[in-house]
C-alpha cells in the first residue's frame, strides 16, 4: 500500500470514530437529566406524596395530589376530544389525496403543528377563558387538543396510506357501506399506527406548561371540576422549580420523576405496539 | 340496518357525549355537602379564585388553609404578580385580585367600576443578598440602594458600600442585580421608595409595577427573585420580608429618613404602618417619617367590585367573599407575625371594614 | 317488501353521507382552527400595528411604565440564542444521522442510540428547564467566573445549551431518514471506484442530501424559537439589548409567558400578542419550507 492510500483509509477510520464519539455524546445530558431526577425525586416518591396536596407555603410535607389528579384530568380530556376528531380528520386526508380540501387542510395542520405551544395559550384565553370568565382546565385541555391533533392526524394519514386499496375495495365489493369499510375494516387494520400515534401525542402533551399558563392556570387543592381552574405537574414544577423554597424544589423533583415517568413509560409503550402488530402489507 | 346506524352514531357521539358527561359529572365533584350540590347546578362550588400579589402569597395560604379547616372554603389564590391580579380582576376571570400598589388613573378607568381596596396586612420589602463571605449585616443607604439598582455600583467592595459599612471585609465580587420580570407591587413599593429618596432614580427609570429595569437579572413573583439571589453569588435583590426569612436569607439594614438603620421586622413595619388611614386606604408606607420605622414597606389590598352583581353572580358567591375578607381582616390578622406581615392596627381594621361594609349586591349591602 | 327495501337503502345512504360530511367537517375544522388562530392574533394586535408600527420592530427599549414598546430585545434574543442552540447542535445531530443512517443501519447498538434520541425527544421541556437551573446554571457561572463575565449563570448561553440538546433529536431523525434515502448503487458505485467510506459520505451522500439536511434544520430552528418554559427559567428575563453571549435576555416566548398575563394596558397586551404573532409567523413559514423541502426531496 502506497501512502496516500494509507493515509485515505486512515482518515476514513478516524472520521468514523469522531462520527461515533459525537453520537454517542447525547447520551451523557439524557442519562444526566435521568440521573439527577432520579436521585432527586426518587427520595420524595411516597404514598403520602402522591395522595396530598400542598401545604402552605413554607411549611414541611404534603405532596402533589392535585397536579397529578389534574395532569391526568386535563390529558384525558383533551384526548378525548382530539383522538377522534383527529382520526377522522386523518381519515378524510389519506382518502382523498388529491383534493383541494385535503391540500389546504393538510396546511392548516401544518400551521397547526408549527404554531409555538405559548402562541395557542394566548389564542385560547382569547377564546375561552375571557368570554367564559373563568380560568378552567377545560380550556387547557383544548389547548392541549389543538397541540395533539396535528400529530394523531399525521399518524392516522401515513399508517392509513400503507394499507392496499385492495382492502377497502373487497370490503365494498361485498356490499359494505362505506362507513362500516373505514370504521371496521380500515381503521382496525391501522390501529396500530394510529394508536402510536396518538400515544406519541398524549406523551409530547402530557408535559406541556406554556399553554397552560393562560388557561388551567393552577389550583392548590385537589379538584375534578373541570370548569374550574386545576392544578397540573408541569405547571407545579414550573412554578416550584423557579422558588427559593428548598421544601418546594423537592416537590418539584418528585414531581419531575412522575412526569419522566409518565412520558417514559408512554414512548416505550408505542415503541412496543409498533414492535409487535406492525402494520405490514 | 338499525343497528349500524346506532353504531355510527354512537361513534360520532362517543366523544362528544364522553365530553359531555365528564363535564356535567364532574361538575359536583368540589361540593362536599349534599345541600350545596342542589343549590348550585352551575360553576358556583365552593371555592373562591383570588389571584395577584406574590408579596402576600406567603400568608394568604396559610390564611386559606386555616380558613378551609374552619368553613370548608376552598380559596384557590395563584400568586401571579399584582399587576396580573389588577388584570384578572378587570377581565372578571377572578373572584378577588391582591394588589400592593393601589389601582393607579389608567386602571381604575379601564376597570370601568368602583373597586375596593381592602388593607390585608402591611410588610417589609428587604434587600436580600448572597455573600458567603459576609457574616455581618450590611447597613445601605438608599443612595447605595440606587445607585446599585442603576449599575453604577458594580462590585461589592466599591468605597460607597464600604463606607456604610465599617468594619466589614467586602469580598471583591461583582454585583449581580435581581429584579421582577413580572408586574409587581412589591415593585411598586421599591421603585416608589426610590423615588422619592433619589433624585436620579426619579427621572429615569421612575416608580411602576412593571419598570425597565437598567440593570440585572429578571425573576417571576417574589419566589423567583428569591430564588435568584439564593442561587447566585453576589447577588442582590428586592423580596417580602416572609420569603427571606423562610429561606434563611441574609437581607440589609436600611438607613430610614431620620438617619438610623433599621433591620426590617414586624415591629419596625408597624412601626411605619401606625398612621391613621384615609377612608379609601390608600397610602404609601415608603420613606416613612417615624424615627424607628422601615423605609420601605407597603399595605396589600385585597381588590374586589364593590358591585359584587356582576356577570351573573350568585348572592352565595358574593357573601362568601365578603365573608372570606371579614375573617382575614379580624381573625386572619393573628397569622400575620409569625409570618413576619405587620397585622393591621386597630385604627386600620375599623377602616378596612367600613371598606368592606361598603360593598354592594344588586344595590342592598352585600354584608 | 319494496316500501321496506327503500326505506333501508335511505338509511344507510343517509348515514353514509353523514359520514363523508363528518370527515369533510373535520378537515375543514384544521382550517379553521388554523385560519381563526391566525386572525385572533392579527385582531389582538392591531392596536399595536396602529400606534407602533415599524418603530415595534426597531425600537430598543420596553418600558411599560412610560408605554414604549420596542421588541428588538426579544427578537435579538430570540435569534441569537436558537441559532447559537442551532450552531451547537449541528455536530451532534448530523453525526447521529451519518452514524445511524450510514455506519451502523442495523444491530443493537444502533437501536440503542435511536431509542435514546427518540427520548432526548421525549423529555419535557420544563424538566430541561429545571434540570439545567440546577446543573446548567452553575457550570455557566463558573465558566463565566474564569472568563471574566459577571456570573449571572443565567442568560442566552445557558439557554442555547439547553436548547441545543432539545433540538438535536429532530434534525438528527430526519437527517437518518434522508441517508438511508440515497440510491445503494450510487454509493455502491463510488465504493467500485476505490473510494473510502469517508470520500463516500464526503462526496456522494452529503451533496446527495444537502437540501434534506437543511430542511432538518429548519425543523429544528422552528422548534427552538417556538420553546419556552426551558429557555425562561434560564435566560435571565431581562428587556435590556444583549452585548454578549453571557448577557441575560428575553425571547419572544418567555415574555409572553412572563408578562401576558398582567399587560393592564391595551397598548401593553397588544405589544405582546404582537410578539406571538410573529413568533407564530416566522415559526409557521420556517416549517413549512422545511417540509416542503422534505417532501421535494422524498419525491426525488
């Protein structure tokens, strides 16, 4: 081998090293942030934790009950009304490919999902919680909806668009109506991807605060009054994690693991689903 | 055929009548008495919604806490800066507003209606700093004060501080000054005491809730410059007198108008707040004349209508409130001390409830 | 028999073309939700297009108090501290794609780092927030303490920081995605020729994806000017101009999560919708010419 052939190879091994020692680097602020929560908040995890709420301020103990019982709250309804509009929505899209309706909606889901998370807390005080004169979860719920639907939409689209025509075409070969074709056929064959899809959503909008801000707002007890102001993790951990209070920073961490968690355990639960009814044909 | 169209429908309805249901089922959920759920099919439970002051966040939950154990009340008070409460109140998204710094022209005109200002407590806004190295307490000046709120002071040890503060080592450590990022009473109170002490202060950056600030960093609510100066060496900044002595904080004595240097306390507050109060309660503390007084403390006001009709609220809703105010301003008050808030003086309580008497339900006394 | 017939076969085309206008009312509801955001943001604004025009965009001081509002702060801030996260993440994410989408395309090593990057992704932003206030922040001030800066900790490096490794994953997924995309016989090609892994990736792969690539970026710049909670607990929230990179600042984002709920005054509230409008704006434009670059590129 000649030098220059040497030295081309060299660089080529170094360079793949350096490629490798760069991707490996994001490991270390995951498993840091993972690490600190952890060892954090793992010390604060209690059933005394998880079933009271805060005491006043300055005082030692109580626990975070009521933005967990409003996280949940809050997440669930906003799921509520996004996943079947959301599915619908991505239905009509995969359907109707070419028209001018789709090519305009799939904009507008485009805009959606582009819209800063911040932007849609104004938008939806504007639209909710000034008229109705009261801050409420439900109105952070439908912020949080606006977020979700843009993803539950895309996943629907893209699992839908895998399947054969051949499928929808025997089911209304046998006479099916074609609502029974999309809603018992099409649909389950695709759960899979939409289920992914909407799991993905739930985990990126269960720990969002800016839209939040403007609407749930925040409630030291616990309350299931969705027209009420509510209490939810992110928003406690903002508000807490920002404080001099080193009672308030435990709090906060604990609340940091159960989040984690909660998100954690959601990604890895469609990375699962996927794994195992991948939609193949 | 009957039964796919059910199906359909019940799809399509699904979501729609989940919504429905978890809306209306959850709408009893606050009520703990059977008699209330009858009485109020609407939103009307039993919780209240303030929102505003940071400054007398500390003491409003352990007043709301109490106040739940005693009536079953919930009173939901998110501490959001009082210029946030002003706004709350204006946009009629909460039940009651704090405020430490009273309603000002533009305000009061966009409010549209009268509002009360009912005096909670009086406090003491104390610089609060983070220097390890210092045991001592600092004394200031309020030229200092200013000067370092201008950045014209950048370091500790610069001689204007060292003169104050004889006897004391000065680490050389730049000054990191802490502010408000949000609207702020608290800010209210610091920049209008500076104000009037400093000439300079007064033609530039002047007194607000919300100022621009020349220098330093931004902290949102009294938690967050808390939290500031906590985390940051060589730090400075203003904060009720609750958050720094919760937090172990060091925090400055402050040279007063008759000359001497006054630890803030709730003696040295009251000492300030013992002047009788005009009818409406509006009044500055700052830059007061007594000899033993804290230049820089302030009343909270609790903000509500005096019309208390509005928008369709319940007369319930209404006494609630009203009551609500009643007890912090009597039974309430004996929390204040050992919360470091200066409770009111008995000349003040008797003006604060001619306040609160004066509030109205549809015409007729609300109390 | 035929009454009945009839009767049935209007039902279920009844119901069948509720379906239809079901679905077609759902897409047209994404354009209205879309088109009504839009415009409550436009109408909330005009105030301040009215009373500040350009001067909004040029004017460097926002002071309540005396009702001036100039949002060039925020939108420096804005900008500096998303492209600085941007020139940050670059390596980063664009080695995970080379590595994953070149070097190591299967085994479990490879999995390992996709599902890590997948939950780089996944962490909330007020966890990065939280978390870099408490281990961010004093690593930047003793950084700041050697270099001679005033060690605030907080401010638009610290910022970019955190911003940086919550963006990396998007750029990174993407730019895998667009590797594996390039045609095996046009590298397969090079290689025949004598080429090394490196000169391959150096000058097939790379000019073959260049345009993917920036698209990736663009998505993630879109994503770094839109985030809040992480950057305001640790850019310092300050209105005044940032001289350096230490300086603290403001963005767009976090005054408005600072300030909208208490702007008591119209022109105040107009000022800061004003800034979500843009911010709305520019992060709209950026992602839709990143996708539109994707979706040019994927057709190819």
């Amino acid at each position: 081998m000649n030098k220059r052939l040497q030295l081309r190879l060299a660089t080529s091994k170094v360079f793949e090293y350096f490629i490798m020692l760069l991707a490996f680097l994001i490991t270390i602020p995951l498993f840091a942030i993972i690490y600190y929560v952890l060892k954090t908040g793992l010390s604060k995890l209690s059933w005394h934790f998880i079933t009271n709420i805060p005491k006043p301020v300055g005082e030692i103990g109580g626990g975070i009950a009521n933005a967990l019982a409003g996280s949940l709250l809050i997440v669930l309804v906003a799921a509520v009304i996004a996943v079947p509009i959301g599915i619908l929505c991505g239905v009509y899209l995969s359907e109707n490919r070419n028209s001018k309706l789709a090519y305009w909606s799939r904009l507008a889901v485009d805009v959606m999902q582009g819209t800063p998370s911040i932007v849609i807390g104004i938008v939806i005080y504007f639209w909710i919680v000034k008229p109705s004169g009261s801050f409420s979860a439900i109105s952070g719920s439908i912020a949080l909806a606006i977020m979700m639907l843009p993803i539950v939409i895309r996943s629907t689209e893209e699992t839908l668009k895998l399947l054969p025509s051949s499928l929808k075409e025997a089911g209304l070969a046998l006479g099916l109506p074609y609502h029974k074709v999309i809603l018992r056929v099409i649909i389950p064959c695709g759960i899979s991807g939409i289920l992914s899809g909407v799991m993905l959503a739930v985990a990126r909008i269960a720990g969002e605060t800016a839209p939040l801000l403007f609407t749930a707002f925040g409630n030291p007890y616990l309350t299931t009054n969705v027209l009420k102001p509510m209490q939810s993790l992110p928003l406690l951990i903002f508000n807490y994690a920002t404080s001099p209070y080193d009672e308030w920073h435990d709090l906060a961490w604990g609340a940091s693991l159960i989040l984690l968690i909660w998100v954690l355990l959601l990604n890895i639960t469609t990375k699962l689903i996927t794994r195992k009814w991948k939609v193949q044909f | 055929m009957n039964l796919i169209g059910l199906k359909i429908k019940n799809f399509l309805l699904a979501g729609l009548s989940f919504m429905a249901i978890s809306l209306v089922a959850c709408n009893g959920g606050d009520n703990n008495t059977p008699g209330q759920m009858a009485n109020n099919a609407s939103s009307d439970d039993n919780t209240l919604l303030g929102a505003g002051s940071t400054f007398v966040y500390p003491l409003f939950s352990k007043l709301f806490s109490e106040y739940n154990k005693v009536t079953g009340l919930r009173v939901n008070y998110q501490s959001i800066g009082s210029g946030g409460g002003i706004l709350q109140l204006t946009n009629k998204t909460v039940d009651f507003g704090d405020s430490d710094a009273p309603l000002n022209e533009e305000q009061t005109q966009k409010i549209g209606a009268p509002v009360l200002h009912i005096p909670m407590c009086s406090g003491a806004v104390v610089l609060s700093y983070n220097l390890s190295s210092v045991t001592d307490t600092l004394k200031l000046t309020p030229d200092i004060i200013a000067n370092i709120f201008l950045g014209k002071i950048k370091s500790w040890n610069d001689p204007q501080i060292a003169a104050a503060n004889k006897g004391v080592t000065l680490p050389n450590t730049k000054i990191v000054v802490a502010h408000r990022s949000d609207g702020s009473g608290t800010t209210n109170i610091f920049t209008t005491y500076l104000s009037k002490v400093n000439a300079e202060w007064n033609t530039k950056p002047g007194a607000g809730s919300s100022i621009n600030w020349p220098v330093g960093l931004g902290g949102k609510g009294n938690e967050g410059v808390a939290g500031l100066i906590k985390q940051t060496p060589g730090a400075i900044g203003y904060i009720e007198l609750a958050y720094a002595a919760q937090n172990k904080m060091a925090f400055a004595k402050i040279q007063n108008k008759a000359g001497n240097f006054i630890t803030p306390s709730v003696t040295t507050t009251s000492a300030a707040g013992n002047i009788q109060l005009p009818a409406d309660a509006k009044v500055s503390l700052t830059n007061t004349d007594a000899a033993d007084g804290y230049p820089i403390s302030g009343f909270t006001w609790a903000l509500i209508y005096k019309e208390q009709g509005y928008n369709n609220r319940s007369q319930d809703r209404s006494n609630k409130l009203v009551k609500l105010l009643w007890w912090n301003i009597h039974e309430g008050q004996k929390y204040c001390e050992g919360l470091n808030y200066a409770p009111l003086s008995p000349s003040a309580v008797a003006v604060a409830e001619s306040i609160l008497k004066s509030a109205t339900y549809k015409g007729k006394p609300a109390m | 028999m035929d009454v009945v017939k009839k009767v049935f076969s209007y039902r279920k085309i009844r119901t069948e073309t509720a379906f239809k206008r079901f679905l077609v009312f759902t897409a047209i509801a994404m354009m209205v939700i879309a088109i009504a955001i839009f415009l409550t943001l436009v109408i909330h604004s005009i105030p301040s297009f009215q009373s500040l025009g350009t001067r909004y965009f040029f004017g460097t001081t926002w002071d309540p108090v005396s009702n001036v509002y100039g949002a060039l702060p925020f939108l420096l801030g804005t900008l500096i501290t998303s492209f600085l996260a941007l020139l940050i993440s670059i390596p980063f994410s664009y080695a995970i794609a080379i590595y994953l989408g070149e070097y190591q395309t299967k085994g479990w090593l490879s999995e390992l780092l996709k599902n890590i990057v997948e939950l780089v992704a996944a962490v909330p932003s007020v966890i990065y927030g939280f978390w870099a206030l408490v281990v961010l922040v004093p690593m930047v001030r003793s950084l700041e303490v050697k270099v001679g800066a005033a060690p605030y900790g907080v401010g638009i490096l610290t910022a970019s920081l955190v911003l940086a490794i919550m963006i990396i994953p998007y750029a990174a997924s993407l730019g895998r995605e667009l590797i594996r995309l390039v045609p095996s016989d046009l590298k397969e090609g090079a290689y025949s020729l004598g080429a090394t892994r490196f000169e391959v990736l150096r000058h097939v792969i790379l000019p073959q994806t260049k345009s993917g690539l920036f698209a990736g970026l663009l998505l993630s710049l879109g994503r770094a000017l839109g985030e809040t909670m992480a950057v305001t607990m640790v850019i310092g929230n300050t209105s005044i101009l940032p001289d350096s990179i230490f300086s603290p600042a403001n963005t767009m984002a976090s005054v408005i999560a600072n300030e909208f709920t208490e702007a008591d005054r119209t022109l105040y509230l107009s000022a800061l919708i004003e800034l979500g409008l843009v911010l709305f704006i520019v992060t709209v434009v950026i992602n839709i010419i990143g996708k539109l670059i994707i979706k040019r590129f994927s057709n190819e």
